[in-house]
C-alpha cells in the first residue's frame, strides 16, 4: 500500500485533528447539551443520547473517509520504462498565401496537412524540445524551444497565413538566418543534444531574387526531412483577410482564380543543403520519419514510471453515502418543523373550542 497525498500529511493532520476531536467528545457527551430533564422524561433523555452519539459516530467515520480520500491510497503495479528523446526540434512552416492553397486531401487548405504532420512528428518523438519558425515575408520565432507540445499544436492550430492585401512577394529562404541562429543557440547551450530540422512548404518562389540558403545550419543539423505540399496541377487560394471567419473569396490573375503549383526543384535543393531527405507529402500516407539520433534516445536516464491502482474511490463511496444519511436527516427535519409550525384548520379549531366548553368545571365547593 502506498499514498500520494494532494497535501503534506502532516498539514492534513493538522486540518483534520481539531474536528476528530471534537466528534469524540460529542460522542463520549452524547451530544450537544440539550438543558435539564424532568425525572418523567428520563428515558427518552437517554434514547436522545443514543440517537445523538450514533449520528456522531456516523460523522467521524465521514471524517475519517475525507482523510483516507486525500491520502489518495494505492496498490503499486508494475513499472514501465519511458522513452525520451534529448532532441532539439525546430520546425520551419511556410506561411505564405500558398500554404492555404486547396490540394491537399480532395479540397483541404495544405496547412492542414501541415498540422497533421506535425501531431506525427510531436508523437514519434516523445521528451523531446520543440522550436516553431514561420515564414513569408519575414521569418519569425514564433515559440523557442520547450517540451510543451500542447502550446506547439495550439499555435499550429491558430496559425494563420500572411494577410492577401500586405502580400509583397516572399522567397523560401527567408527563414534561413534565423533558423541557423536558432540552431546555433542550442548547440552551445546544450551541446549534448542532437538537432532535428523540419520544413514545411511548397517551394514557391515569388520574388525575383534567388532564394537563400541553408547551408549555414547543416552544420548544425543531424537529421530531419524537407515536407512538400501541393500539386503540379495547382490549388486556388482563399483570400486572407484580418477578420475571423470572413470568406472574401479567392484570390483571383485574369479574372480566373489564380492556382498555386509545387516547385519541388526548390524543395529538393533546400533538403540538400540541409543535409536532409525530401519529401513530397499526400494526405493517404503518413510522413516518413527518420530515428532519432541513437546516442540521444535512452531508456536509462527517462527512468521508471510506476502503475498504481488508485484506491481513493473507496473512500469517495463512503462519503456519498454517508451524505445521503445526512441529507436524508435533514429532509426529515425540515418536514417535522413545518407540521409543528403549521397553522391548525378553522374545524379544528371549533371542535377543540366545543370539547373546551363541554368540560366540566369544578367549584370551590367542590360541586360541578
């Protein structure tokens, strides 16, 4: 038996040894003093003294299950091993207009391919620390590393692309600086670790210039994968506007709606120079994964984690139930005081008032 108290157990002690005390007291007394009894009245003094110490009692052991409940008692079980990943994650998604273009899974924005990526990503990796990047004009850290997925996959979820109207034209290496910086960062801060890379995208190139690259943070990266979306034959794109929930329709090139296509050259070369594998993704597999780094995957140092069979619900049970008494007294309480403070009907009133004046009265003589 085990217990993994919600409060220190001496400070439950503390809580729940003035009122046990109490309940005892109330107990050995009878319960609470009631004035003095005439003699006539003597046994159902006694029968209210019994009454009283069997609720008492009933209210102790009410205590008693509230105390065994926060001590949250337990049976161990087995134990198993937890895997952790001592890796530095950082994604790279692309948030241009393009990334909403709908081709992904029959009619779906790519950015929803994007997410369901990355819950694969977050769940093959487990333990490890996690840095989101986006892109389109500028490139942005939107959340620096940390092992808290659940705040990743709700920036993913709210994540929108660049606002139509600002839209100036992007390039897909806008993120390169940054990313290297980022990379650069947890390197000397955690040597020790290794470093993951994942862009997301679809290798449009819309500014003139050539794209920048990524070699910079080769270096830096020990695997990772470069995930393309979209198709040859294109995907219209919804106008992004700053309101939520607006549909301003799409974005339209000579009158026709304009149709955003893959460039997996692009896509291609940026894998190369991250030293990493591309990939084109489709909505009817799951993304290839490459494994962790073995020398960062251990077994030994996430430790052991115990199965305890929780007990507590035992304890819960009683105190319902014994609430139920309580609420059941109550009830019955409140019942009986309203029939005494109940007012007596005008017939009985006049049939007590005949039974008064039927009464024979006595004398001081002594006759009626």
């Amino acid at each position: 038996m085990i217990v993994q108290p919600v409060l220190h157990p001496l400070l439950l002690v503390l809580l729940f040894a003035p009122v046990v005390a109490l309940a005892v007291w109330l107990i050995v007394r009878g319960g609470p003093s009631t004035g003095s009894t005439t003699p006539g009245s003597a046994s159902g003094a006694a029968r209210a003294k019994s009454g009283a110490r069997v609720l008492w009692a009933l209210r102790l052991l009410l205590l008693l299950a509230c105390f065994v409940m926060l001590l949250r008692p337990g049976i161990p079980g087995g134990a198993t091993q937890t895997l952790a990943t001592d890796t530095d994650i950082v994604l790279v998604v692309d948030t241009t207009a393009s990334i909403v273009a709908e081709d992904w899974d029959d009619g779906r924005p790519r950015l929803d391919g994007v997410r369901e990526d990355v819950r694969a990503i977050v769940e093959e990796y487990p333990g490890a620390r996690f840095a989101l990047i986006t892109s389109d004009a500028a490139a942005e850290l939107r959340m620096p590393l940390t092992t808290d997925t659940t705040a990743l996959i709700g920036s993913l979820d709210v994540l929108r692309p660049e606002v139509t109207s600002q839209s100036r034209g992007s390039s897909i290496g806008i993120a390169a600086p940054l990313l290297s910086e980022t990379l650069a960062a947890a390197a000397e801060s955690s040597p020790d670790r290794a470093r993951m890379v994942f862009y997301f995208g679809d290798g449009e190139q819309t500014v003139e210039t050539a794209p920048e690259p990524f070699t910079a943070s080769a270096k830096y990266t020990d695997a990772g994968g470069v995930f393309g979306y979209g198709t040859a034959e294109g995907g219209p794109m919804r106008i992004t506007g700053g309101g939520l929930g607006a549909d301003e329709g799409y974005i339209e090139y000579e009158g026709a709606n304009a149709l955003s296509v893959i460039d997996e050259r692009n896509l291609e070369t940026v894998a190369e120079q991250l030293g990493v594998e591309y990939e084109h993704r489709t909505a009817d597999a799951a993304p290839s994964l490459p494994a962790a780094p073995s020398t960062t995957t251990s077994y030994a140092e996430s430790g052991e984690v115990g199965n305890v069979t929780e007990l507590y619900w035992i304890a819960a049970l009683v105190i319902v139930a014994l609430l139920g008494v309580e609420l059941l007294r109550a009830t019955m309480l409140i019942a009986r005081l309203r029939q005494l403070t109940a007012p007596r009907s005008p017939v009985v009133e006049r049939g007590a008032k005949r039974r008064d004046e039927t009464r024979p009265t006595t004398t001081e003589g002594g006759a009626s």
